[in-house]
C-alpha cells in the first residue's frame, strides 16, 4: 500500500530531507490541501452567517457559541488520543479518515432543523479536524530538515487562510444563488425527475445547499492522500546527534516539555491570536453587513475571499521573513510574530472605521495590511512547537499546543466577540424608550418601526459589533508580548537547531 512505513534502513537520524525534492513538494501540496479543506469547512459557518443567525434568530453571543466553545473542546479533547495515535501508528492513515468523517459531518450540517442539531453537526465536524493537524505536522517535520522546516510549515499554515478565502469565494455565492428551486432546476434539466420531486425544494435555503456541496468532496482527497502519500520514517530529516525514539506517549510528552518555557509562553501567545483571529473571523461578516449593507454573497466576494488571499500571504511572507532573518537573529520566529500583530492593531480599526463610500478601496486597502501583519505568526507557532521536542513526540507537541489555542483561544474567541456585541448594542440603546436588543435583531419587527426608530435599531445593531470587534482586537498587545517572551528562551530549549 502507498502508505506503508519506509524501510528500516532508512529509520536512523541524517540531518537531510527524505525523498526527492519533487515528492517533497507533492507532500506538502497535498497535505495543505488538506488543511485547505479543513478551513473551508470550518470558515464556512462564518462566511453564512448572517443567514443563519437571520434563519434561527439568534443574538449575536448565541453565534458565537455556536461558533466557538463546543466545537473548539471537542476538538482539544479528541486531538489528544489522535495525536498519541499519530506518534505510534500510521499517520497517513489516520488524517485520510478524519478527511472524512469531518467532510461528512460538514455536509450534515446542511440538514440541520434545529440550532441544536446544527451544533451537532459541528461537534461531529470538530471530531474530524482533530485528527488532521498533528498528524500532518509530525509528517512534514519527517519529510524536511529543521533547516527548512519554518518555510515548509508556513506554507503548511497557509491552509488556514486560502480554505478561509475558498469558502468565501464558493460559499458566499452558492448560498445566495444556489437555494432549493435552482437545485431543483439542475435536476430537472438533467432529466432527474425523482431527485427534483423527493422533497419540497422552495423550503431549502442556500446556506443548507453550500454546506453539501462543499463539504462532501472532501471524500475523495481522503482517498487521495490515502493512495500516493507515503508514511515517512520517524526523525529520519533530524540531525544524528538529536535523541529519538520510536515512540512516546502524553506523559512523556509533557515531561519533556516541563522543562520547555518557550512551549508554554509561544501557546498562550498562539492562544491569545487565536482568540482574537477567531472572534473577528465568526463576526467580519455580519459587521459589514450591518454597517454598510453588503449581502453575505458581497461581503464574501469583495472583501472576505480577498482578506483570506492576504492572511495566505502574510503567512508565507512570514515563515519567509523568518527563514532569512534566523542565520542573523536567532529568535526571528518569536520577534516575526510579535511585530506583525502589534502592526495589526492601528490598521485594522483605522480600516473599520472608514465611511461607506471608502469600502472597496481604502478600507479593503487598509485592511489588508492589518490582515497580512496579523498571520505572520501561524508558520512560527508550529515551527517552535515541535521544535523544542524530539522527534518521537511532535505531533504530541503539536496536539497538546492545539488544545491549549482550543482551550484559551478558539472556544472564548466568538463567544467574547458575540457577547460584546450584545453588551455594547444595549448600550447604544440605552435611553431609547420602547427598543431592546430582541426587537432590533428582528428585521421584521424593524421593518415595522417608525424610520427614526428604525434607524436607531440599525445604529445599534451594528455599532455594538464594530465595538466589541475593536475592543477583541487590543488582544494582540498580550499576544505579542508572550511572542516574545518566548524568544528569551528559544536558543536553550531548541532540540532540532536550524542547520
């Protein structure tokens, strides 16, 4: 079989890369890819928000439960046995299921009747992606020298934000233009007349179809991976003088890293980002929505696909910046980080805070230096991770660093962000007899209204988010500080050197 461990005499440590240069690239194609699917599925909920929140009536801290706690514990909680899997079974393996039980989850949630069956759906979704990016991780960290790690790990991370811009680009139109009556439209066209009669289809919203149309390829890259990527020797790429073994388990992994701060400080850091990466993520939508009137379909189109192209390019600027900065300053992958995020902060408000007529172009412009400086860090938090481990206990590493950004960053991250909201939108309402939030969510009811009273309801409905979005955002000072931090004590705690 195509994943079939390589043989035993190339298991001892040589400090060069394993494969050929060409079968690297198709490694590392493949494997972002699939992290590219693993966002695109994971995004999607954002990019249609609007219509769900519109859909079930939801505040704005119920989308962020939606969006973060449940599926981000599930997620930490599952990732750890996968990852112990990982250290001692076949990794190919074991990512190709979770491709597919999260991409037959992620259709799931097109079928969702109810918010509790949408949630879960995507805790079944969350179960998935668990077992994809330690695995992944602790494969590239096999296949490339530690020399070449940092560039090849940000690429890997560039899964994060092209599958968030793919989702835009197909998620935001399919769920606008491809509701249940164009559906039944194609069936019939193509002569499938049970398929176009087995359900009533004028019932079936856009954002139910983009959930099974883009959740259930993933399948087939399952099978992909599962029949050409081949199962590297564990530290074959490390150096001869690094210690290994064939295996770890968790408490071994985390005695290891007792004696590792820049562990710890680099996973509140990378906790810290991710709250506020996620926070902003789950809301931008909505946000442009409610201040400038954008559709989803818009939004995604003009500004969400874009901002998702950028973060892609940070990513790789970043893992590139590093790799060249590293020869001369040692901590380039805690200082890239720290720099970026502290850049961040001045564009992204100046950007939201630009009047309408300025959206697609100084805003988008603006913007898109805030999002570019902001993921130059998801290369480094990978990179650093398992770095200061052997090579027995990576994707340990990488787990145990995934369900602390879980933990601390993506389950709080919409929550707060949606919580915020609310508060700040009571705020803004506060004085204006007759009007509460309930009321002003509904658009209906709005519609209703007197235009003064109206106008106010809007006011706050989007105010309170462009609030809570800036205050989630002042996160990143924390953030960046923990990024360096981390750098004092990055040149002891290193296992496999940049050679």
């Amino acid at each position: 079989m195509a994943t079939a461990p390589a043989p035993a005499a190339h298991t001892s440590e040589t400090g060069q890369s394993f494969g050929t240069p060409g079968y690297r690239l198709y490694i590392l194609v493949v494997l972002t890819l699939v992290y590219t699917v693993n966002f695109i599925d994971r995004n999607l909920l954002n990019v249609i928000g609007p219509q769900i929140i519109a859909d079930f009536k939801l505040s704005d801290t119920e989308f962020g439960f939606l969006n973060g706690p449940p599926f981000a514990v599930f997620y930490a909680l599952m990732g750890i046995p996968l990852a112990m899997a990982a250290d001692r079974y076949n990794r190919v393996i074991i990512v190709a299921l979770c491709v597919s039980v999260w991409s037959i989850m992620a259709a799931t949630c097109g079928f969702a009747s109810s918010f509790l069956f949408l949630l879960i759906a995507r805790i079944g979704v969350a179960v998935g992606e668990a077992g994809g990016t330690p695995p992944s991780n602790s494969i590239i960290g096999d296949y490339f020298k530690p020399r070449s790690r940092a560039a090849a790990l940000a690429i890997f991370a560039m899964g994060v934000t092209i599958g968030g811009a793919l989702s835009n680009y197909f998620g935001g139109p399919i769920a606008q233009h491809l509701n249940g009556p164009a559906v039944q439209k194609i069936f019939q066209d193509l002569g499938w007349d049970w398929a176009a009669n087995m359900l009533d289809w004028s019932k079936v919203a856009g954002w139910r179809v983009a959930f099974v149309v883009i959740g259930a390829p993933g399948v087939i890259l399952a099978l992909i991976l599962l029949l050409t990527v081949r199962e590297p020797p564990r530290g074959y790429s490390d150096p001869a003088s690094t210690a290994r073994g064939q295996k770890a388990n968790m408490i071994e992994t985390l005695k290891e890293l007792a004696t590792k701060p820049t562990f710890w400080t680099v996973s509140i850091a990378a906790a810290l980002t991710a709250l506020v990466g996620y926070g902003l993520t789950a809301f931008q939508a909505p946000m442009i929505v409610r201040l400038h009137g954008l559709t989803s379909a818009q939004f995604a189109w003009e500004l969400g696909g874009p901002l998702s192209i950028v973060a892609a390019l940070g990513t790789f600027a970043g893992g590139f910046i590093v790799e060249r900065w590293t020869p001369k300053l040692h901590q380039a992958v805690a200082i890239v980080p720290a720099i970026g995020l502290l850049l961040a902060i001045p564009l992204d408000i100046f950007a939201w805070y630009q009047p309408t007529e300025n959206l697609l172009t100084t805003t988008r412009l603006i913007w898109f230096g805030g999002v570019f400086f902001h993921y130059m860090y998801l290369g480094s938090q990978y990179t650093i991770s398992q770095g200061v481990v052997s090579a027995k206990s990576r994707a340990s590493a990488v787990a145990i660093l995934l369900l602390i950004i879980a933990l601390l960053g993506n389950a709080p991250g919409p929550l707060i962000t949606g919580w915020l909201s609310d508060m700040f939108m009571s705020m803004e309402l506060r004085g204006a007899t007759g009007l509460t939030s309930e009321l002003c969510r509904n658009a209906a009811e709005v519609a209703k209204l007197a235009p003064d009273q109206a106008a106010t309801c809007n006011h706050a409905y989007a105010e309170g988010l462009r609030s809570s979005m800036v205050a989630t955002l002042l996160i990143f000072i924390p953030a960046a500080l923990f990024f360096f931090l981390s750098s004092l004590t990055l040149k002891k705690d290193l296992v496999a050197k940049p050679i």
